[in-house]
C-alpha cells in the first residue's frame, strides 16, 4: 500500500476517483436544484484532475492542461445557466425540490 | 463539362429555393418567375448532360474516412431520370403559376418544391450509397412538407405526417442495406458494389437484397406499403404530378432497377419482386375502379403502373420497366396536371360533381384523353409500346400467372380509364355553373406534356443505346427504335393484351347489360373501397405503438436522480463490453 502510494499518479488517481464517488453520490440523493449544481461542479473537478493527470502520464502535459482550461471555462458556463434555471425554477414554483417539479412523470 | 452540368442541375434547382425564399411573400410575381426561371435552367442543364452520359465517376468530393466520398456518375440511368426530374419539374412550376396564383405562402411551396427537384436529381446521379440515403431523405421530408401545405387542413397534415412514417419504414430498410454493403465492401461505392456482389456472403446479401427491396415498396407505393400514395393527394396538385406520379415515387423503381445485377441470383427475390409488383398492380387497378376522387383514382393508377415497373424487373426486363417509367412520368404527369386544371375551375375533386366539363373545356379534355389513352395502353401512344414491351418481357422470362394477372390488369386499367374519362368530361352538367378552360401557363406545360405522351415512344433507340453503353454491368442489348416497335407489333402479347383492353372499354361501355355482374360483385367492390383492410392493419400497427408507449411510460418517473442512475448503468454496460471485448479482466 505504501508503495502504491509513493507514485504521486497513483495518488492524484485515488483523488479522481474520490471526486468521481463524491459527485455522482451527490446526484444520486440530491433534491435540491441549486445543491444539483453544486455537486456537478464537483463531478467537473473530478474530470479536470483526470485531464491532468492523462497528460501527465501520457507524456503530453500540455495537451492536458490546455483541456483542463477549456473544461473550467465552459463548466463555468454550465454553472452559471444551471443556476439561472434554478432561480427561475424557484420562482416559478416556490420551490427547488427537483421532486416538486417533475413535470415530465409519466 | 459533365460535372459543370451536374452541379448546375443540383445546385440551380436549391440556389433557386433560397432566392424565392429570400425574395419574401409579399412579392409574388417575383417568386412565380424566379421559380420558373431556375427550374428551367436546371431541366435545359439535364437536357445537355444526355449528351455527355458515361460510366466515368465526373465528381468526387472527399466527405472523411467515415461517410467515403461523395460521388458522381452521369451514367444512362441517372442522366435520363434527372431529365425527367427536372423537366417534369419545370413543367409542374410553370403550371403552378396558374394554379397557385393568389394563394399564400408561396414562398414555402416553391422553395421545398425546387430543394425537391435537386435532390431528386442528386438521388439518381450520385453513386454514393450513403449519400442515395441522405438525397432519398431529403425527398421524403419534401414529399412530407408539400403534402401538409395546406396546413390548416386536418387530413393534409395527417396525409403528410402517414407519407412521412411509411416512406421512413421504407428509408430503415435503405440503410440497413447499405451500411451492410459498407461492411463487406469496404466502400459507398455502387460500382464497387456491383462487382464484388458475387463475393459476398449469400445471407449478406439476402438482408441487403431484402433490405432494398423494402425500402423501394415503401417510395413506390407498393403493396403493403401503398396506402399513403393515395391520402398524399391532399397536396396541390402539381405537387401531386411532379412528386406522387412522375419523379419520387419512381426512386423505388430505380433502386431495383440500379441494384438488379447484384440481386438477381439471390434466392426468392426475383419471385417476391414478381409478386409485390403484380399483387400492387391488381388491387390498385381494383380500387380505382370504385374510387370517386378524381386525383385518387389517378393515385390508384399511379400504385398499378409502378406495379407494371416493378414486375417488369422481377421478370428481368430493365430496359422495358425504364422505358415503362419514362412514359408513365409523362402521361401521368400530363393526366394529373390536366386534372389539376378541372379540379382549378370546377372547385371540388369528387367526379360525381363533374360531368359535362368536355363542352366547357375542349383543351383541357384534349389532352387528358391523350393521357387517358397513353394509361389504357392503346396504340400509338407511349404507353402502348412500354407496357407491350413489358407484358412481352413477362411472358419470356416470367412465371405464367403473372403474365395472366397483368394481362387482365391492362383491361382494368382500361376500364376505369375509361370511365374517369366520361365521369369527368362526358354526360352533361349536373347544374349551371361557370367554367373556365385553362391559363395560358397551364396550357403551355399540358400542351408540352401531350406532344411528349406522342412522342416520347420514338426515343426507344437512342433511350436503349444509352442505357447499354454506360451500364455494363447491366448486360443490356441495345435495338434501334424500329426494332422495337417491330417486335412489340408482331409478339403475341400484343395481339392478347390489346384484345383484353378492347373488352375492358367495352365493359364500361355497355355497363348497363353487366348490370347483373356488377351486382354480383357488389360485395367486392365494397372490399375495394375500404382498401382491402390495409388501412385497419395500419391503424392495428399505430394502436399496437401507442399501447405499448402507454405501458412503458410509468418508467419515467420525471426525476434527475432516476435519469443520472440510468447513465450510470448504461456507462456501466458500455465499460463492461469495452473491457470484454478488448480482452481486459479475462
């Protein structure tokens, strides 16, 4: 175990995937619109890392790290729409419980 | 010279579409002329690629390793349909200046009617087979848009959105034949196709032979595929000429006709070609007979002729089944255009409200008796020597009940020809009306269409020279006009497709002495009119899909957290087969 630990990789992957369970977690259980939000951005960071931690491993650390930038600029922008809907949402109809306003039951 | 020409008959016809587009609603006349104007160019533009007709690929535009290139060949087949595309076309938005005058939205019908046109002519001259998919989409989405032009109107949308479902059954099965041949072959290429179709694995070749054969019942209107030619006729009717008689519905010929050197060895489908092609003509024949619809029974005529087509290639005969589509688009063309120039004036498409029209209007009448001739079969209109040349290639080649059944066919044809023709024009008015003949543009594209439903017979030779000189794997023989005609005039089929024709004429004529056998067959015509319950098999399919969506529907629960566990599992799956498959974890 400690040896599987002394390659930072290995660590930075455990971080990946730390993230990764986090996130989907999150969405798993979360009723709230804006908590919804806030755990995509977790689930997001988690594939920045993963980016990062390619192209460290591939040998092309630039490639990675320039995906990484155009990850976060337009995960910023899903944030930002996801949050603007969610206000709307709010409200619309006095409330962000995603169970709420399900609209689409079949 | 020939990929000028070929750009120019694809992209003037879609230039065109953009500019009446552009131009706006608010300047009609702009829009008449300036449809006219590009279709014409674009049939002069067909007009001169016959004379540069080869079996070389002219254009090939690299689309990526995934979709191969995207090829053309103005070889025999795909020069001579664009022409009548694009002549056909030209002729049905001269007419339509006429027609449509004072309508709104003109606009939208003339755009989709010239994007129609140069996807046509791109459907036929390409030699990719996954760009003859996408072009043949493009068709059925027009096709769909024309026929729901009348939007307000309940049963033209419903009759857009039936065309629209059937054709995609049709348009599934293309697909699946094509993506297979991309499989074996490795290649879009028809040519390619064509070649190494003897190498490929027999069961391969059945589901693509299948596939298309599918795929070219659901565009032509073949049984049991049919039933939405006849509810398309909510279109205007130049649509209905140009679209639903002489250019799409014609694509499903010429796919069998394209591919037929590659699927005549397979087992069983020269029979089940024989078979949709001969049972579409007989119940077709059967249902015009009982129809009141002025442009359904032209509809119904339209299913038994592309039946003739289609047998006509089951029994082997290529050349007979093109000239055969050749002279239909014509006739069919002039006979729905005149039709278009009755309904015009006397407001209503149910014949009973006819009548007597012959007086009112003698041009109009004119010409569709030469229509109605050219349809029955009867010497020495075009009609007469393509069906003579396709019943003669049937009874060579083809099982002898087949040939009975078309035979007996031509007399039916004969009979409701005849009786469409005296319901509408003959017998005298029913109440005092007033009547117009036909506007100067409806005259000039009806008097063109007449001289070609004359004419278009002598073309035989030159029409066969080129189809044999650029389609070698085809294998056909080409015969001088005179040839022709000498053997159409001495074979026996002739004589006794001829003979059978006269009693049909003579059935309607003295129909009162059958009275006895029309009560007889009251029951059947009855059958007939409800479409021998194709429609209640459709309606079965449609109510089986609702329930099994109302079934199913519960799954959706409407909630984020059911949707993310969804992709979850599919993501599961998908890692699961990579893992599989690339050899990970065993």
């Amino acid at each position: 175990m400690a040896a599987f630990l002394q390659n930072p990789l290995n660590v930075f992957a455990l971080g990946v995937l730390g993230l990764l369970g986090m996130g989907i977690y999150g969405l798993l259980i979360t009723r709230n619109m804006i908590k919804m939000v806030a755990v995509l951005q977790i689930l997001v960071k988690s594939a920045v890392l993963a980016l990062v931690l390619a192209g460290k491993a591939g040998g092309n650390i630039n490639l990675g790290q320039s995906l990484a930038a155009t990850v976060i600029v337009s995960d910023t922008i899903v944030a930002v729409i996801g949050l603007a809907l969610g206000v709307q949402i709010q409200r619309r109809f006095g409330t962000a419980d995603l169970k709420e306003i399900a609209t689409l039951k079949g | 010279m020939a990929a000028i020409l070929i750009l120019a008959i694809i992209g003037l016809p879609w230039l065109g579409a953009v500019c009446v587009w552009l131009v706006g609603d608010q300047r009609p006349r702009t829009q008449h002329y300036l449809a006219a104007g590009f279709s014409i160019a674009a049939g002069l533009a067909a007009l001169v690629l016959l004379l540069f007709v080869s079996a070389e690929t002219v254009i090939r535009i690299p689309a990526g390793n995934f979709f191969g290139d995207l090829t053309f060949v103005p070889d025999g087949l795909g020069a001579f349909l664009a022409a009548v595309a694009t002549i056909v076309g030209c002729l049905a938005v001269i007419f339509s200046i006429d027609y449509m005058r004072g309508e709104e939205q003109l606009g939208r019908y003339y755009s989709f009617i010239l994007f129609f046109i140069g996807a046509m002519a791109g459907l036929v001259l390409t030699s990719s087979l996954l760009f003859l998919f996408v072009f043949w989409e493009i068709t059925a989405l027009t096709s769909y848009a024309l026929i729901s032009f009348y939007n307000d109107d309940p049963k033209a949308v419903a009759g857009g959105i039936k065309a629209l479902i059937i054709t995609q059954v049709g348009g599934v099965g293309m697909l699946a034949g094509a993506l297979a041949a991309y499989a074996n072959t490795g290649s879009y290429e028809i040519g390619i196709f064509l070649e190494k179709a003897h190498t490929l694995p027999a069961a391969t070749l059945s589901v693509i032979a299948f596939g298309f054969l599918i795929a070219a019942a659901a565009k032509s209107a073949q049984t049991p595929f049919h039933t939405w030619l006849p509810d398309a006729m909510e279109a205007p009717t130049p649509v209905s000429a140009l679209i639903h008689a002489a250019t799409m519905v014609n694509a499903g010929v010429y796919v069998l006709a394209r591919f037929y050197p590659a699927f005549e060895d397979v087992p069983g489908w020269r029979t089940a070609v024989i078979l949709v092609g001969s049972i579409s003509a007989l119940l077709a024949a059967l249902m015009a007979l009982v129809a009141n619809d002025l442009k359904r029974v032209l509809a119904y005529s339209t299913i038994s002729q592309l039946g003739y087509m289609v047998y006509a290639i089951g029994v082997g005969g290529v050349f007979a089944s093109q000239f055969h589509l050749l002279s239909h688009s014509v006739f069919k063309a002039l006979l729905f255009l005149a039709a278009g120039a009755v309904i015009h004036s006397v407001g209503t498409r149910d014949m009973r409200q006819m009548g007597g029209l012959g007086k009112d209007m003698p041009f109009t009448r004119s010409v569709f008796i030469i229509g109605g001739l050219a349809l029955a079969g009867l010497p020495i209109l075009n009609g007469f020597w393509s069906k003579e040349l396709v019943l003669e290639a049937g009874l060579v080649d083809g099982p002898v009940w087949a040939f009975g059944l078309m035979v007996f066919v031509a007399g039916l044809t004969a009979f409701y020809t005849y009786r469409m023709t005296s319901m509408v024009f003959g017998g005298s008015s029913p109440a005092e009306r007033h009547i117009h003949d036909a506007g100067q543009a409806m005259k000039a594209s009806l008097g063109l269409l007449a001289i070609g439903t004359l004419t278009t017979w002598l073309l035989a030779g030159p029409f066969g020279q080129m189809l044999s000189t650029s389609l070698p794997a085809h294998q056909l023989h080409a015969v001088g006009t005179w040839v022709v005609v000498e053997e159409v005039v001495t074979a026996p089929a002739t004589l006794l497709a001829l003979g059978v024709i006269a009693l049909g004429l003579a059935a309607w004529q003295w129909r009162k002495h059958l009275a006895g056998l029309g009560r007889l067959l009251g029951g059947f015509g009855q059958l007939a009119t409800d479409g021998f319950g194709f429609e209640s098999l459709n309606r079965g399919i449609v109510n089986a899909t609702l329930k099994a969506a109302d079934t199913i529907r519960p799954l959706q629960t409407g909630l984020l957290n059911w949707n993310v566990v969804g992709i979850l599992g599919g993501l599961v799956v998908v890692l699961a087969w990579l893992a599989w498959s690339t050899g990970i974890g065993r």
